[in-house]
C-alpha cells in the first residue's frame, strides 16, 4: 500500500469506529471533506476505505439474516 492508503485506512478505521458508537452513518461526510480541502488523493483513498466497510457491515448483517431466516425455516 501506498502512504496515502495507509493513513487513509488508519483514519477510516478510526472513523468508523465513531460511526458505529454514535450512530451518525453519515459522519465520514464531514471527515471526507476536511481531507478533501488539502489531498484529493486522501480523500479518495479514505472513501474507498470506508465504502469498503461500510459493504463488508452489510453483507455481514444480510448473511446474518438469512442464517436467522433458515433457522426458523428448520424450526431451530
């Protein structure tokens, strides 16, 4: 990785761990655009990061619901 990705995947994680405390879903807006008014390349790098979070959180829940539904299907 790159030190822009580096750094940029070190403050995703940070910010999503705020996220998830807080409930604000959209607070990596506000962080992106602070990056954003010096390095274009960060902000980029750090979206992607936290786009990529965000996806695997979603994907985790659906397949969390499906093995819920098909327990309940089994009558587990």
């Amino acid at each position: 990785m790159s030190l822009a990705e580096d750094l940029a995947d070190k403050l995703a994680e940070d910010t999503f761990k705020i996220m998830q405390a807080s409930g604000d879903d959209r607070f990596f807006m506000e962080v992106a655009a602070i990056i954003g008014a010096s390095s274009t390349t960060l902000e980029e790098a750090f979206l992607t990061s936290i786009r990529v979070r965000m996806a695997e959180q979603r994907a985790r829940a659906f397949l969390m619901e499906r093995v819920t539904q098909m327990e309940r299907e089994a009558g587990l």
